[in-house]
C-alpha cells in the first residue's frame, strides 16, 4: 500500500502558486488563527515551489489572479 504524503502551508502566495499550478487541495485546517491548506503530493509542490524560487516556473498571469 502506498500512503500520499500531504503538503501543508498557511502562506497566501504559496496556497496561489500552487492552484495556479493545478495541484489538489484535499482540505483545509483551522489551528488557532490560522487557516493551513493541504495539497495532495508533497513532493509534486515542493518542486513547484522550488521552481519558483529558482525562477523556472511558468505560469500564466491570468492563472495567478484567478487562484
């Protein structure tokens, strides 16, 4: 059996970044103040972060506005 890791963040460019990029939300926590969104594969966004970070990700801008 294999398990999906989850990734987990509360950052707003982040969470915009990655429905851009049409990764899965699975939910959402409330911890205190905070609202974290979960995304399904862990290390499917962490490489779409790292490509923002590095500046080789493509995405378009009408996409970043409408997430």
């Amino acid at each position: 059996m294999q398990y999906i890791q989850f990734y987990r963040t509360k950052d707003q460019y982040e969470i915009y970044t990655l429905i851009a990029a049409n990764h899965t939300i699975d939910g959402y926590e409330l911890q205190g103040a905070s609202v974290y969104f979960i995304f399904e594969e862990k290390e499917a966004c962490e490489q779409t972060l790292r490509s923002l970070v590095s500046k080789k990700l493509k995405l378009y801008a009408h996409d970043m506005i409408q997430a």
